[in-house]
C-alpha cells in the first residue's frame, strides 16, 4: 500500500455540556432507542428560570423496553474525558459508554445495586470493552450501591489504561494498546427507570476545572433574600472591631483561586484591597492586593496671555493644564512594602475576571489570559483567610467565586452525587405552593426525611448551610414548625454517633447541642419567631443560616451570625459524616458549604449495623411470641437468643419509632398484679413501654421521655420501679398494673 498527499486535520479540543434543561421535543442532538423523556421538578407548575436544576433525562425500563441508548459526538472526538450522573430506581443497571465507534466498538463503564431491600446496599460497578459484537468485562468490583441514589461515573484515557471512576475515586481500570475515539452514549437495561444529568465531554484537565464553578440559578443572584447565599458578597461579615474590613466566613486549609469580576462600569473610582491573612487578627500587616481605579480628569493650573506682533494685533491666550489621571492600577503589597505594581487602562481591566491563585507557597494572579505576578514565598503557605476593604467600589460579586482544594460547596444545581439520601424522597421541589415556580433541593415523604455526606471530614471543620422548611399547603401552611437539624462526626448511619445540633427542636422550644445523645448545650431562646406566611422576611421568605464551627474540642453553633451554643468537648471526636434532617417537615437546602481539615473516607453507602440479613422478610415475623409492628419509619427485626427465651431487636433502619409487641394480652389485672421484665437498652436508644388496660393506652418512659399522641396517658415510674445499671445498661421493671390502672381510672 502507497500512501501520498497525507495531510493534518486541525481540531479543537473536545468539549460537551449537556443538564438537559431544554423542551421535551429538543433531545434531536442525541440519537436514541427505547423510551426516553425529561424528567422535572416537583412542582405543579415548574419553572427553569426559578430552579435549583430544573431537568434529568429519563430512560424508562419496561418488559416492552428493557433496554435504553442515547448516543451523541462524532467520530473523530478523542483526547476526551467522559462524564455523566446517574440514578437508578427498579431492578436495572446503568453506565456511560465513550470511545463509541460506527461498529459498536467501545468501552462502557456499568453499575448495578444488587441489593434485596434499601438498607443492606450491595452491587457492582464493571469496566466492560465491547469490540466485534463480544462484550468482555475488563475489571470488576463489588461496591455497596444503593437504589434511588445519585452517582458520578467517569471514564478517562491517560495514554495507557482506560480507567473508571465513581463519585471521583478511581474504581475500575484496564491497560489498553490502541489510540480511543469516537461518540460518548448512555445506557439503561432491566426494568425500572434510571435518571441522567450533567453529561460532560471534555479533556481530563479540563474537566477538573469544569468542576471547580458551580452552577447558581442566575435570578437567585438577583434576589435580596437570597444574595448572602447566591453569591460571594453574602459570605463575608464586617469586623466588628474594625468598621469597613470584611472577613470571609471560610477557612482556607488548601490550595485556592479566587476570581474577582471586576465591574462592567469603567467610570468608577477608588480602590478595592484583598487581605490575604495567617489568622484573623485585624492589626496584622498581611499580603494584600490593592486596585485602584484612577479617574481625574485634568485641570487648567494657569493660563497665559499674548499678543501677536503687528501688523497682527491678535491676543492669544493659552491655557497650562495638569495632566489627568485615567488608568487602573493592579499593586501586590507584603505589610507595608511594594512589591508590584502594574497598570492597565481602565477599558481593557473592567469587565474581566481577575484570578488570584495560591498553590503550596506560591501566589499568582492573571488579568483575563494576562499572567501578573507569580511569587514564591513560606508566608503564603500560612494564609487561612480572606477580608478586603473597599473605598468606592466593589468586584461584580454575582460573577465571582472562591475555590478551595478543601472545600464541598454545593448549591444542587446539578445532580447531588456528594449525598445519600438516608430517609425521605429528595429532590428539587417546589417551596411555596403560592409560588410553585421556586424549587430547591429538598426532602420530603417521611417523618424524617435525612441527607448523609457520601464523604467523612476529619480534624477542624466549619460547616454552613442555608435552610428554610417547606410550606405545606396554603390553609395550613406551617403545622408544626420546628427542626432544622444538622448531625456531624456521625459513622453515617445512626444520627447519634457524633454531634447534633438541633435549631428550634421540640415543637419549637429551643435549640441545642447533643453528643452522642447526650444533650452538652441548650437555648431556650433560638427558636423561630412569628413562623407564618405573614412574617415574610423572618421566616416565610427568610433562608436560615447555619454555621458550626468545630476546631478541636471547641464547637459553636450560629444561626443568622448569632451564637446560639457553644461547648468544649473534653474528648472530642475528630471526625466522620454531616447529615441534614427535620421531623415532620420538609427540609429545603439552598446551599451547603464544608470547610474541612482532610477528608476521612468515603463510601458510595454505610454498611449496616451486624446482625441484619441480607434480605428483609415480606411480611414481619413473630419470635417467641415477640412481633414487629413496621411503619415508614422502622423495620424491626427480632431475633432469638442463644440462652433463654430472651430476644434481640434491632431496628434495619437508622432513628425513628421502633415498635414490638410483647407476648403478653388478656391478663386480669389484681392488687397483686406485676409486670417484671429485664431488658439491656444501648446508650442511644430511648424506650417508651405501653400498657393498654381496658382499652385504655398508658406510656411509662423507662430511659428518656419520649413524645407520645395526647390521648395516651403517662404514667412516670417511681425510682424502685425502674432500675437502671449504667455501666452494664441493663434495666430491671417492675411495675404494679393494679397501681397503674387506678391512676388511669381504669377499675
């Protein structure tokens, strides 16, 4: 073969963004079979432009259709990383396909949760190459995946493997000896229904800094109850001590870039100065930033006066002027010390995006595609915090934001791959019934609905989020308004591992700080003021802001940057999991910020406490007469002890009311009739015992007072009644039901 006349190609690099927020009869980019649709939000009258992330393509699994492809791209596309979210719901499986080329050939990237019910996660994630019709699994491995669960898949080149990612951990990987090109496409078999999101095509290096810019609904900037979480201005706060100095709220612990939009308008003038600080200390001389827009216009100093000689008997007067000042001028300052300064006219500055970079102990700033500066020096190692001060004008604060190395920052503007949810239906739902258009990422459908971080933070933590409740109805809009909790340094299962702080907890009451079940704070009055649709900006309309500071041992709690509790742990736990929950509410989460230390491990889904089978029985079972009553917010599961008639009951799922029935009815009741049982009850686990006597319903709480409908009756047990060891955490009843009756007014 005799090859002449070869020529190049030029091509661009490959990038491709695709969140599917279009009309359902706009898909013509992606070639597909099966039954495909767009998925939106919970909301009777949905509106992209007033939502958090408006739309999901739906792959829709049937006996009729088990199988569902989308394909987009072209065929010379290569050099690209490949990315997509997915969500399965049903018996089905899902992944991502790239390097797709006009014969089939290509390598997909699979996952299939495996498991019989949701709370004993099993599955597997497989790399799989398809070449000539035979499909062959490359790699596989068994993960704990859940249905109905958010996951990232990613699958990249570097030249000599072909590699598999979830939820931004390497997975799955397989050397490969040929050059990959061609389309990228989604797929969807078995039955049920599996969701997609945020398709990205791009070079690896390039996708990295996609992921850096999150994405904010741009009427949420333009919104004045909703700018102190929409854009960088509202995470600032003005030094009390020092009027005009504003520090930011985050504690930077790695690497950083902050871009400052510098203003459209160039008639502006006066200076903008960027503090770059080791502490928070207001009289430190630390690395600063300053711009300066210079705009005097000149003036006349003196003017002259003459007369031409004749026979030209003209007087000439002539003005001497100052020159003016128009320019920008960008100055990098060490304490009181220049180091650079540079200056740009004001219309080449204005409008740009002014990038400020720091990188181990190197600091960096360009102007648009301009490097400024690039200096290397031990003190930038040491800057945590960020404050500026401003004499005349300001950055375009709706097109700057501020990224960190050690920072999850989520709006759920895109699909939340960085959460589970643990109870409750979560998704972006609409917030007012009045104005069902707004939408944010929330949960609702169960008493407690309860978002984990996939992800555990250790060492010293700051967490903030933005929250609201959801109003219910437009007759009774706020039943029982109460509970905006985050849990924290939990193991990811059991919200009383670690630290709680409960905002306006029991029925609006107060709030407090909780270890490990055990309260260590409370203030009677952090709690919700006037929670009504008439009180627009306190609470209808109003985001609360939550922000925890944990360093060490030392943990504060603020809400609205009031301190409501603050407490130091003599043995601190030094990390694990966040998790935000409510109790019969819907929980709203506009945005969540974690600064963290390091992060622990991650886990696509907790294991579940031992002693749970791998499948949940259909219907509940007795065990020595001892039966389980289910409810949407326990299965429990009895099971019988090796010695004795004893039982063990554990509850499959995580909180909530946990309810038996004990093998005892139709007692006729004495003066010498007495209930004895003896039981051993966790740290963490409150019981209420209900007697039922002549139709009559009576609660004795036994370790904690539990809440109980108002047509029970409790009845509090004297000190010999109920006898608890604490170190063993067995307790001993004995009660006299005759005693217990008359108290009723049973006879």
């Amino acid at each position: 073969m005799r090859i002449e006349g070869i020529r190049y190609q030029p091509t661009e690099a490959v990038f491709f963004t695709d969140d599917f927020t279009r009309g359902e009869d706009n898909l013509g980019i992606w070639r597909k079979e099966g039954q495909w649709a767009l998925s939106g939000v919970d909301s009777p009258q949905p509106n992209p432009n007033l939502s958090a992330n408006p739309f999901a393509l739906h792959a829709q699994l049937s006996a009729e259709h088990p199988m569902a492809h989308a394909v987009v791209g072209y065929w010379f596309w290569h050099g690209y990383a490949a990315q997509v979210s997915v969500k399965i719901q049903g018996q089905a499986r899902a992944g991502l396909k790239a390097y797709l080329d006009d014969a089939g050939n290509c390598w997909a990237l699979e996952i299939e949760p495996q498991g019989k019910w949701r709370y004993y996660p099993k599955g597997v994630i497989r790399l799989v190459r398809i070449k000539d019709g035979e499909r062959k699994v490359a790699d596989e491995r068994p993960l704990p995946l859940e249905r109905d669960q958010w996951y990232q898949l990613r699958l990249t080149y570097d030249g000599e493997r072909i590699k598999g990612w979830l939820d931004d951990k390497l997975i799955v990987w397989s050397i490969s000896d040929e050059f990959p090109m061609g389309r990228i496409g989604l797929i969807a078999s078995g039955r049920g229904s599996v969701f997609f999101d945020d398709v990205i095509v791009a070079p690896p290096n390039q996708l990295a800094e996609v992921a850096k810019h999150i994405k904010i609904t741009e009427q949420f900037t333009r919104e004045h109850t909703m700018t102190e979480w929409a854009t960088e201005r509202g995470a600032f706060v003005e030094d009390k001590t020092n009027p005009g100095l504003w520090w930011h709220q985050g504690i930077l612990f790695g690497d950083w870039e902050f871009d400052l939009a510098l203003p459209s308008d160039d008639r502006l003038k006066g200076t903008f100065t960027l503090y770059f600080c080791p502490t928070q200390r207001s009289g430190e001389s630390p690395i600063a930033l300053r711009l300066t827009r210079r705009r005097k216009p000149s003036r006349t100093i003196v003017r002259l006066n003459t007369r031409l000689p004749i026979p030209l008997p003209i007087g000439v007067s002539i003005p001497v002027k100052s020159p003016g000042q128009n320019d920008f001028l960008i100055t990098l300052l060490s304490g009181k010390r220049r180091v650079r300064r540079m200056k740009f006219s004001p219309r080449k500055a204005f409008g740009q995006i002014l990038r400020v970079r720091r990188l181990g102990n190197r600091l960096s700033a360009k102007l648009g595609d301009k490097i400024l500066f690039s200096i290397n020096d031990k003190s930038v190692q040491a800057v945590r915090y960020l404050s500026f001060r401003s004499d005349g004008w300001e950055p375009d604060w709706s097109r700057s934001y501020l990224w960190c190395s050690h920072l999850l920052d989520d709006t759920f503007s895109i699909a939340p791959t960085r959460w589970r949810a643990g109870r409750g239906v979560w998704q972006v739902t609409a917030r007012w019934p009045c104005s069902p258009g707004w939408a944010w990422f929330g949960g609702t459908g169960h008493r407690f609905p309860t978002l984990w971080s996939k992800t555990s933070f250790e060492g010293d933590t700051i967490i903030e989020a933005f929250v609201a409740l959801k109003m219910k109805s437009r007759g009774n809009p706020y039943p029982n308004p109460r509970d905006m909790n985050v849990s924290f340094c939990a193991d990811g299962w059991n919200l009383n591992s670690g630290y709680t702080f409960i905002l306006a907890g029991w029925g609006n009451k107060g709030s407090a700080l909780f270890r490990r079940g055990k309260k260590v704070a409370f203030n009677p009055e952090a709690r919700f003021r006037h929670p009504t649709t008439g009180n627009f900006a306190g609470f209808h309309r109003h985001w609360f802001h939550i922000r925890i500071v944990k360093f060490g041992g030392y943990i504060a709690c603020y809400v609205d940057k009031k301190l409501v509790v603050e407490w130091t742990d003599p043995e601190p736990l030094h990390g694990g999991h966040i998790a935000f929950w409510t109790v019969d509410n819907g929980l709203l989460l506009a945005r969540v910020r974690v600064w963290y230390e390091k992060l622990n491990s991650y886990q696509p889904a907790p294991l579940p406490p031992s002693g749970l089978p791998d499948e949940l029985p259909a219907e509940p079972q007795s065990v020595r007469g001892w039966m389980p009553i289910w409810n949407d917010e326990s299965r429990a599961i009895i099971t019988p002890l090796d010695e004795g008639d004893g039982v063990c009951v554990t509850n499959a799922m995580s909180g909530g009311r946990m309810l038996v029935s004990a093998p005892i009815a139709n007692i006729k009741v004495d003066e010498n009739s007495t209930l004895k049982m003896r039981m051993r009850i966790p740290l963490d686990v409150r019981i209420n015992l209900y007697l039922k006597l002549n139709g009559k319903l009576c609660a004795i709480p036994l370790t904690g007072d539990l809440s109980h409908p108002s047509d029970i009756i409790a009845f509090r047990p004297e000190q010999d009644d109920v006898r608890l060891d604490e170190n063993t955490r067995w307790v001993d009843i004995q009660l006299n039901l005759h005693r217990i009756g008359m108290m009723m007014g049973v006879p």
